[in-house]
C-alpha cells in the first residue's frame, strides 16, 4: 500500500477526538464500516462460549453436466482503425478547388505512385512519406528533398540516379510519372527557369509540392472522397483513408491481461455473430478512469480482419481467452464443502444427507467441475452452505 | 449489526449537528465563522481484507472510499483562524462534546458498547471456527503457491512490489485464492453468523440501543432543521 493510501484508510479508521469536530464538520469523515482496526484489536478480546449459530434455511441445488471453461472474457468494444485526411492546396492562380476527376472510390485500395484525384484540373499524386513535402523544386535545386524523390522514383522504376541534385534525368522520371497517370508535368514558370529554356532541347520540369498527398504508411482504404464536381471546403479535405484496419479493443485487468499475450486465440462474440481472431497488442499498465467505468489494466487489442461481417464501429462484444474445457458433473461452488481441507457434497436423499468426498477440477464463474465418482450423477441433489 | 450502529448517512446528520452547536458556542463568544459544509466519506468493510474482484481491480488492497452527501453545500476551505479563535473553537468543543448524541460508529477504538462486545466476541469465535480455520488454510496455500507472501502472520495483507500494478495484481490474485477457498465472502458470513447467535441473546438490550439510536437521529435532525437546514437534506 502506498503512504497516502496508509494514511488515508488510517485516518478514516481512527477514532475522532472530540476537538476535532470543528474541523471534520467540514470533512465530516466517516470511520464508517472499515474493520481493519478490529481486526488487529479483537483477537485480543475475551472470548465467550460458543453460542449456537443461527437457524440456516436448507437450499439445494441440482448436479448438472457442464463445461466449466478455463476462460477469460473480456467486454469490449470494436474500434474504428486510423484514418489520415488528405488535403488539396490551391496552387498559384486557382481560386478554389474543385474536384474534377476522381481515380478511386471509397472502399479502393491505395498505394504510393497512384493517382488519387483531379482537383482544379491538375492531378493528386500519392507521394511515399518518405520524401519531406515542404517546397516547390525547380531545375538544379538539391536537398535531402531531392535526393528522397529520386530514391522514390527509381523505386516506381523510372531510371533515375540519387544525385541530390533535381537534375534533367529526375525530370525526366517525374515527367514519366505524371505521363503515366495522364497529365503533363508542370514546367517552371519563366522567373522559376534555371538557365537558358530556349537553348534546351526540351523544356525544364518541376516538382509542385502541392500536387502531391501522402498516406502514413503508404497504403491505405479510401474510407470517402470527395465526388466530380464537389467543391472543397477551405481545409481542402479531398479524402479520408483509413491507414489501419478496424480491430476490437477491451481493457482487461492486470491478471486478466496475462491470458491474453500477443498472438493468443481469442473468440469474439456479438449477439449471434462469433469470430475466432487473435491478440495483436496489448498496451502498457494504464490508469482506469471511474467516470467511464474502466479500471486500472492493459488495453487488448484483438485484430477484425477486413471484410469481417457483423461488427460495426462502437458495436459492444466480448472476447474470450482460453481453452474450452470438455463437460463434465458440476456443482455450483457454494455446495462445496472442506473438512481437513478435503472437499465434499452432502447429497441430499430420502433421509440424512449423504457425504460424498469428490475432487474439484475446475472453478469458474460461481461453478465447481468435479470428476468423475461413484455416487455422484446428473439430477442429484446437493445442500448448499 | 448495522441496526445498532449510524448509517453513514446518519453519522453525517449527528456530526454536523453536534458542530452547528460548537459554532453556535463559538458565534456567543463573539466570533463569526466562515461559511463550512461538504460531503462526508466512508470506509468498505474491510476486516477480512479485499472482497470483491472489480474493487480489487480498481483500488488493488486500498478499501473503497465512498462519498456521502453532505447536509451543507460544499464550502471553500476555511479561512486561517486567530489564535484566539482557535483557542475559543477548542473550548467550545471541548464544553459541547457531543451535546448527548451517542457516537455508534463500528470499529471505535476503545469502546465497550455491547455492539462492539458482540462484534469482538464474534471475531473471536469466528477466528477459532473449524470452517475459517480451513478456509484460511486453503487461502494461504493457495498464495505460497503464487508466490504471495503474508504481510505478517495472521494478517489478511499482502505483499507486493509496490507499483500500482503490482499492489492491483496481488489483490486479484488475492481474490483468486478467496475464491478458490470458498468464496471472498465466506468469513464475513461466518461473522455474521456468529454475531446473529449473540445478538439473540442480547436482544432486549439491542432494542433499546436500535431506541437510542432513532432517538439520536431524530434529535440530530431537529438541531438541523433549527439552523436552518431544509427537510429534503435529512
């Protein structure tokens, strides 16, 4: 026990002296029901003889055949996966975005080098996240940028050498990206021209940071996007994708949270819909939060692989960890008696109850599975304590 | 038992009470106090340790604290008193005392009521039963297994490693063993068992402290309602 936690039950156990009602009017702590003081105290009471213990009602309970299942369940919840928000930026001389063409539909997959969209007529590109996007780059520009974007399209596999240096062969990589998705590469506008445009054979590209969106790890679902037509709103919000899938996530208690290790097999239940999945995550100790009725313990994350049917996002589930375990007799738990630490029924029949010694093989849920044993079958009676 | 003892509820009635009247002391010596009041507190049974798994889970070995609605309105703190006040505040207590409202609280250090004699005989008795001895056995056995350790012998307390982790996981491990043993509450009712059988037998005794107590209650409530406390905060 923590000091403030010590001092706490303790002043909520001690007696309070009379001086202090001032005082404890404005705390007005209760010593209340605690017995922790008691309980050090009254083995040292006196005793009395024995005095007979008062009259218990009998109550039985008939011996069933069940699984008493090793399992741990969890409530849970399934979780929307991450989803990142792409952007248009209006470039120089357009006066608002307007979707003009759309290459993907929401529940489209999609990856680094692929068109994403047409706004206002130029093309939305999606960018790995490798290459930094924070300015325009004209002809001979270099930078980590540069260098980035040259790894990036050889890796589309448009020959180009990691110079640094957005030299003619990174344009002419870029321009057969852009040619490849249907459009033309911007050109430099004539104060963007490095050098003498009109002694070239060909005319100069640039890259326009601003025709370019990036997905957090580089694929993703489109989740929505914006239709033909549509016209964006001032953040220029043009599609969600979702980066992670859906997955179900339960808090469980620390010693709940040890039967559920990454990988462990875990039953999902909604209603009638079951899923058999597996423990991708488990957090850190996390602290719970009474006001939303959550105790302290590890967050468990189980995975909802795609196109699972039946789970919607906030739908309430529980998850179960742990072998089923074969039916057996069963009691429930409170007809189990000891002597000496030997557990026993007391099988009720037509005269006094019959003692019947048994061995406990499983406890769960209020319920006690018992082995196999002569004198004991489904339908008897056993008192309960 | 609980007929004999305050209600947490009651306990706050009779308490703030009894410092309405230590005020009222303290305004006839000639001070003014501060505007006082808030919400009382009460301790989880905790005699034979941790009880209830999501107890556990939340406060680990710590006793649930509950809240209990105050007669007055939460109050900012008081302001710092003068010397001369305090010394008044604590003679004023000291001549009030508990204005003759009886203090029928469990577990007060020192009392000799028959409740607490009957609740001491019972823990006693309990502490010898055949029953406890074997549950407590099978719960201790159940801990070496896991690795748990006793606080000291005797105890229902446990060791841990003092993270707040570590205190939460032993007292599930805790109600694991209780459990396994025959239920967190077997004790508990082997107390109360014991305690029903005595208070048979001190039972006209009973009636006049269960007298003594509404008595108490409803003299309390009069002081309150006196000072101006509304019927629907009693």
């Amino acid at each position: 026990m923590q000091d403030s936690d010590s001092l706490l039950v303790e002043r909520g156990m001690r007696r309070v002296p009379r001086w202090w009602l001032v005082p404890a009017a404005l705390l007005v702590v209760l010593t209340g029901l605690g017995g922790a003081y008691w309980a050090g105290t009254s083995t040292t009471a006196g005793s009395e003889p024995a005095p007979p213990l008062a009259a218990v009602v009998p109550v039985s309970a008939t011996v069933e055949r069940r699984a008493v299942a090793e399992q741990v369940v969890l409530s849970g919840k399934v979780v929307p996966g991450a989803q990142a928000t792409l952007h248009a930026s209006p470039a120089a001389g357009v006066d608002r975005l307007v979707v003009t063409g759309v290459a993907k539909e929401a529940g489209s997959r999609v990856v680094s080098g692929e068109l994403l969209a047409v706004v206002s007529g130029r093309p939305l590109l999606l960018l790995p996240s490798s290459v930094p996007l924070y300015r325009d780059i004209s002809p001979s520009d270099s930078g980590p940028d540069v260098k980035a974007l040259q790894e990036v399209l050889a890796g589309f596999g448009y020959p180009c050498a990691t110079t640094g240096t957005f030299d003619r062969a990174t344009q002419q990589a870029l321009a057969s990206w852009y040619r490849a998705a249907g459009f033309k590469a911007p050109v430099p506008l004539p104060q963007e021209e490095a050098g003498d445009a009109a002694s070239k054979n060909s005319p100069d590209v640039m890259f326009r940071w601003r025709e370019f969106v990036q997905v957090p790890g580089d694929s993703g679902t489109v989740a929505s996007i914006a239709g033909p037509g549509s016209i964006l709103a001032e953040d220029g919000v043009v599609a969600r994708i979702r980066i992670a899938d859906d997955s179900f996530v339960a808090r469980a208690d620390v010693v709940q949270a040890e039967s559920f290790v990454v990988g462990t097999p875990v039953t999902v239940r909604a209603g009638s819909t079951v899923l058999d999945t597996a423990v991708v995550q488990v957090s850190g100790f996390l602290e719970g939060d009474q006001g939303k009725n959550e105790v302290p313990g590890k967050d468990v994350t189980v995975a909802l692989p795609p196109g699972a049917q039946g789970f919607a996002a906030g739908q309430s589930v529980t998850m179960a960890a742990g072998a089923a375990v074969a039916e057996s007799l069963a009691v429930p738990l409170i007809a189990i008696r000891q002597d000496g630490g030997i557990p026993y029924l007391l099988i009720e029949g037509n005269g006094e109850p019959r003692r019947l010694e048994v061995k406990v093989t499983a406890q769960v849920d209020g319920w006690a599975a018992i082995a196999d044993v002569d004198g004991l079958v489904v339908g008897d009676q056993v008192k309960l304590q | 038992m609980s007929a004999y003892w305050y209600s947490d509820g009651e306990n706050v009635l009779v308490n703030t009470a009894v410092a309405f009247l230590i005020y009222d002391c303290v305004e006839d010596a000639g001070f003014t106090v501060a505007p006082w009041g808030g919400a009382g507190k009460a301790l989880q049974d905790y005699r034979y340790g941790q009880w209830s798994r999501s107890l556990a889970a939340r406060n680990g070995a710590v006793p649930e604290i509950r809240v209990i609605p105050g007669v007055m309105d939460e109050q900012p703190e008081r302001p710092p008193l003068s010397t001369r006040q305090q010394e008044t505040e604590a003679k004023c207590t000291n001549s009030v005392g508990r204005a003759g409202l009886p203090e029928l609280l469990d577990g007060l250090a020192g009392d000799a009521s028959l409740q607490s004699q009957i609740t001491r005989n019972a823990v006693v008795l309990t502490e010898l039963d055949s029953e406890y001895l074997a549950y407590r056995k099978s719960w201790e056995e159940c801990l070496a297994a896991k690795g748990i350790k006793l606080s000291e012998q005797g105890s229902w307390s446990l060791q841990s490693g003092g993270s707040k982790e570590d205190e939460i996981r032993v007292a599930l491990l805790d109600l694991d063993c209780k459990d396994a043993s025959g239920g967190a509450r077997k004790p508990y009712d082997l107390l109360a068992e014991y305690q029903a059988a005595q208070m048979i037998d001190h039972q006209a005794e009973l009636n006049a402290l269960a007298e003594e107590k509404v008595g108490a209650v409803e003299r309390a409530k009069q002081i309150l309602r006196d000072h101006g406390v509304a019927d629907a905060r009693l």
